[in-house]
C-alpha cells in the first residue's frame, strides 16, 4: 500500500469520526424528544458533506 493510500485511509476515518462527533447532539435530541428543526438541518448538513467528502476520498483510494 502506497503512501497516498493510507493518507486518504487516515483522512476517511477522522472525517467519518467527525461526522459522528456532529452528529451526536441532534440524535440525542431525537432521544430525548426534544426535536427542533434546526437539528434536521444540522443533520442533513452533516450527511450531505460527509457523504460529499467520502466518496471524493474512496475514489483517491480506489485508485
């Protein structure tokens, strides 16, 4: 495994720990029934950047 390889493996894992870092306050919210809308847009903000930025990053490891 080269070095580009396990730098983009290393950048998935930290950006998929972030994401879950993220999104840990509005899922409790959702627990708690404490729901506001504005922790649907965090959440959906959240899934559309991680989602973004993951396939970007699987595609540079897949190579």
């Amino acid at each position: 495994m080269n070095i580009k390889r396990v730098l983009f493996s290393m950048i998935f894992g930290v950006l998929n720990f972030a994401a879950a870092y993220l999104l840990f306050d509005p899922v409790m919210s959702i627990v708690d029934r404490q729901f506001q809308e504005g922790d649907l847009y965090q959440i959906i903000a959240v899934l559309t950047v991680t989602l973004i930025l993951d396939i970007g990053t699987f595609q540079e490891i897949a190579k």
